[in-house]
C-alpha cells in the first residue's frame, strides 16, 4: 500500500473503503493507501449499520410472514454472512486453526492460508453459528423490536471492534494483505472516540425500548469491544500481528458476545 497521508482521504473516500473491504456491496474501491484505509476503518460502523439492518429487516419480515423467531434468527444471521462472502466466518475458522495447531507464528499463518478448514476451525465455526442463533431467536421471541435492536447493535460493535484493531501500535503479521493495509491507520485518540460513539448510539437507540435496554445495549457493545480486544492481544502474542483473518475473527466474536449480552437478563 502506498503512504499517500499527504493526500487527504475525503469522506467518499472513506465509505468506498470501508463498504468495498468490508462488505460485498457493489462499491468501487477508489483509493487503496493508507489515507483511504485511516478514514475507512473510522466509518467501519457505518458498514456495520448497513449489514445489521439488512439482516434485521429480513428477520423483521420472516416475522411478519409468520416465519417465527428461530427462522428469522437463522435469517438474520445468514444475512451478514452473506453481504461479507462469509469472509469473516472464514477467518473465524481460519484463527481457530492457527491458534489451535500451538505451532510457532510462521507454520501457524501457514495454516491460516490454507484453503481448507481443519477441526478447530469446524467446531468454532459451528458453536458460534448455533450462538448466535440462539440469542436472536431468544431475543425476537422476547419482542420483534428487541431482535431488531439486536441485531443492529452486534453488527455495529462487530465493525467497531475492527475499528479499534487498526489503531496505531498494532502492527501486522504479514507484509501483504488486509491486516498489513489497515494495521496501525488509525489514530488511538480517533479509534476510542469511535468506540465511545457507537456505545452511545447503541445506547440510544436501546433507549426507545426503555432504560433497561438502552442500558443492556451499552454493555453489549462494550462486552463485545473487550471480547475482541482480548482476542486480539492474543493473536498478537501468538502471530505477531493482524492479518485479514484475524479481523475476520474479531468480528465474529464481537458479534457473538454482544448478542448473548441482548440475550440474556429479563424481557
């Protein structure tokens, strides 16, 4: 990636980055350097927002159509896999190979690229998959408009948690790729001012429902937030860095963490 930080990356910019990388959408990547990438993983969450209320409105209208919470918590989840290629369950799996084969950093990310997906990677795959069904069909049997809330506010704390990933300070574990274009872009000051905005609208938007799950998103957003970052200190210990697959991973994870916190408590 060419360093281009003296030719500043205007808004469009930013959302072509962040919609072309992070999601299958048809948008054309205009620019491809670290300025068009800083400003990209700041608007991550809006990426977030527009997958979660895809897979929220298709849950809203199986619902609707009498389809009940379960199959509209496989919808709902079916849905992000599908805007992302299911690029971010793939590296879910392809982390829960790497980590789980205990070799050394480079056999471990030789792992990583390989095409198939070993037993880690399968057993991790599944048990995230049945999780978050799970807390989506309890939150959608709970009230439609609580599934609806949940949804949204796992994929926005999915695509903060990437957000924070590409701060400065982290640095990648491969010279190529995702991780190494996005590794270190963004400012730390940028990247938690973030983190504390999407809280907020997490937040507010819990607040329509009551205080209680404006209360209840707060806390999933910020629970998914440490779920990653835990995550992601221990892919830096094992790796040495970031690549494409771990932010794929640390998606997933946010995701699973914030939906069993909306899951969970009274409805």
């Amino acid at each position: 990636m060419t360093d281009t930080t003296s030719a500043r990356a205007t808004a469009g910019d930013a959302l072509r980055f962040a919609f072309g990388t992070l999601t299958a959408l048809p948008v054309r990547l205009t620019r491809w350097d670290r300025a068009a990438a800083r400003g990209g993983m700041l608007a991550a969450p809006l990426a977030g927002l527009a997958v979660g209320g895809c897979a929220a409105a298709t849950g809203l209208a199986l619902l609707w159509l009498g389809g009940g919470p379960l199959l509209a918590a496989v919808a709902a989840v079916a849905v992000p896999a599908a805007l992302t290629r299911g690029l971010h369950l793939d590296g879910l799996a392809d982390v829960a190979d790497g980590l789980g084969s205990g070799k050394p950093a480079p056999d471990a990310l030789r792992i990583m690229k390989q095409s198939d997906i070993g037993p880690f990677g399968v057993i991790t795959l599944l048990l995230a998959l049945l999780g978050q069904i799970a807390a989506l069909a309890r939150a959608y049997e709970s009230d439609p408009a609580r599934g609806t809330l949940a949804a949204l506010t796992a994929a926005l704390a999915a695509r903060c948690a990437l957000t924070l990933a590409s701060r400065a300070g982290v640095p990648a574990a491969r010279p190529e790729g995702l991780g190494a274009a996005v590794a270190g872009a963004v400012p730390r000051t940028a990247a938690c001012a973030t983190a504390v905005a999407v809280t907020a609208a997490a937040a507010g938007a819990g607040a329509l429902l009551g205080p209680y799950d404006a209360a209840r998103c707060a806390l999933a957003v910020l629970l998914a937030l440490a779920s990653a970052e835990a995550l992601l200190r221990h892919c830096r210990r094992r790796f040495g860095g970031v690549t494409g697959d771990v932010f794929g991973a640390l998606a997933e994870t946010a995701a699973t963490a914030a939906l069993l916190v909306m899951a969970l408590g009274p409805a």
